[in-house]
C-alpha cells in the first residue's frame, strides 16, 4: 500500500494502529488490511451520513488515483518477458514464488489484477486520447502475459468483460481484446511468451490485436494463417463427448447446464467460459 500511494511506511502504520477498532491489521506487511465493519465503508462514502470533510471519502475521486496510481507502477514494470524465461516455450508451472515476487513486486501484482475495478468506480470515460488507451495500446499484451505468469487468466477475462463494457468504439474496446485471450486461453495460461509467438501468430489478419502488436510476431513464421477475422461464434464449450441437445441457464444467469448425449450434464460459469468441475460427473 504504502509503495503503490508513494507514502512512507511508517505513516500507513502510524495511521493503521489508530483504526484497530474498526480495521483488521495482519500481521505481516504483505498482507491485505480488511474492515472489521462493513457499514464504517458505507459512512465514509456516504456524504448524507458522513458530514464531517475530514473523514468523509469522495469514492470516484479515491477510484481515479488509484487508477491513476495503478497505470504508473505498470508502465513503469512491464515489459516483454518480465520475469526474463530463457525460452517461449517455458511453462509457468516452473517458475518460483520468489522469482515472480522479485520480478513483480506485490503493489504492482495489485495495479495488475484492480486497476479496471478502478476504473470502473472512478465513472471515468475513456477515449482515443486517454490515458487508459494509450496503456492498452502500448502495454496489453504485456499485461497479459504478466496476468498470466499470476495465474490469474480467469481473472483477465472478467476483467476484459468489464473493459468492454466501459470503453467507447473510438478505442480499443475491450472485446477485441477479450476475443485474444478467449481464442488462446490455453497457451496463454501455460506458456506465457507464447502469447508473442503462436497466439499473435494465429490471430486473424485484420484484428486489431494483430494489426497494432504486429511489430511483436516472430519474424522467422514464414507462412501465416489467411482468416481475415474473428468468426461470429465467441467461444465454444469443449467437454462433452457426445452431440448436446439440452442446454439451459439457472435462474440467476449464473451458470450453464449442458446435458449430453454421452449421458453427462456438465455446468459452465458464462463469465469466463469455464466447466464448473463437480465432485462426481453426472450421469443416467
């Protein structure tokens, strides 16, 4: 917290040892710090409520710092090949917690994973002259690859729903970057320089992911594919065995149910396209 917001620590642990009332303070610094009582949250936020200006919070305005703050530690760490694999092909499984720790440090590990759920709160519009866009346009697909090296594949995809639905047309929108990662989630999430190599490779000609990252494809692939765009369907749901004649959605919208041929019903989260793994496979 206390490197993200460029405050000494002393300060945040001054300021933190006069809230144990009402906040949880771990024990270790690395840890989150958490409110005891959600309604405190609510109060500060609430101008109604809250009538005193020092301790009242202007939410959108917190929101836009930190998102603010976020864009600066990312632009300031990310790069290709951040934690310096000696391979594209190298798996994320081999990498060790300290290497990951030493090549992103935790405050920027949060400006990765919360920077679009600050966007978000902020209310802030984004356009082609953005600072936003310009991120995107110079640094997504080293966003991704850092997310990937995270294990928090799933989470980018939530998070480039969300994008989609606050960016303009005039920008990069989130579902044009969100159609990326769908197609090669599988890769991306194992070998994450291969996001460079085969999944920008393969990209359709005329997406605009190829098109502005085609600096970054490897010159030695001679032959390359001629699809010209992304296909009408978004993702297809691979798991069943036989033909599917049954599918129905819960009554949150929440989750998939998919009944097979092959006698199996199978659930899917319709936010990240993922089977929702049961402790036993249905059948009959």
């Amino acid at each position: 917290m206390a490197v993200l917001l460029q405050i000494p620590v002393w300060q945040v642990q001054s300021t933190l040892c006069r809230l144990g009332s009402i906040i949880d303070i771990p024990e270790s610094d690395d840890s989150p710090v958490k409110v005891l009582h959600p309604s405190f949250h609510d109060f500060l936020i609430d101008a109604k409520r809250c009538v005193d200006t020092w301790f009242f919070v202007d939410a959108k305005v917190v929101h836009m710092s930190l998102l603010a703050r976020c864009l600066k530690a990312m632009s300031g760490d990310l790069k290709k090949n951040i934690c310096n694999l000696q391979s594209r092909n190298a798996i994320v499984s081999g990498l060790k917690s300290a290497t990951i720790i030493n090549c992103i440090p935790l405050h920027v590990q949060y400006a990765y994973r919360y920077w679009i759920l600050h966007l978000k709160q902020s209310g802030a519009t984004i356009g082609d002259d953005s600072e936003v866009h310009s991120f995107i346009r110079q640094h997504l697909l080293h966003w991704l690859e850092a997310i990937s090296i995270l294990g928090k594949i799933s989470d980018a995809i939530l998070l480039l729903g969300e994008l989609e639905e606050l960016t303009s047309r005039t920008a990069d929108s989130g579902e044009r970057c969100l159609r990326f990662v769908l197609a090669f989630r599988y890769i991306i999430e194992k070998a994450p320089l291969q996001i460079y190599a085969s999944a920008l490779t393969f990209s359709p000609r005329k997406s605009e992911v190829k098109v502005h990252f085609k600096d970054q494809c490897p010159s030695w692939v001679n032959i390359k594919p001629e699809i010209e765009n992304w296909g009408a369907a978004l993702q297809t749901l691979d798991g069943h065995f036989g033909w599917v004649p049954s599918v129905s959605f819960s009554h949150d919208s929440r989750l998939v149910a998919s009944g097979s041929a092959d006698t199996s019903v199978q659930l899917w989260d319709p936010a990240t396209y993922l089977s929702r793994h049961l402790d036993s496979i249905l059948k009959g």
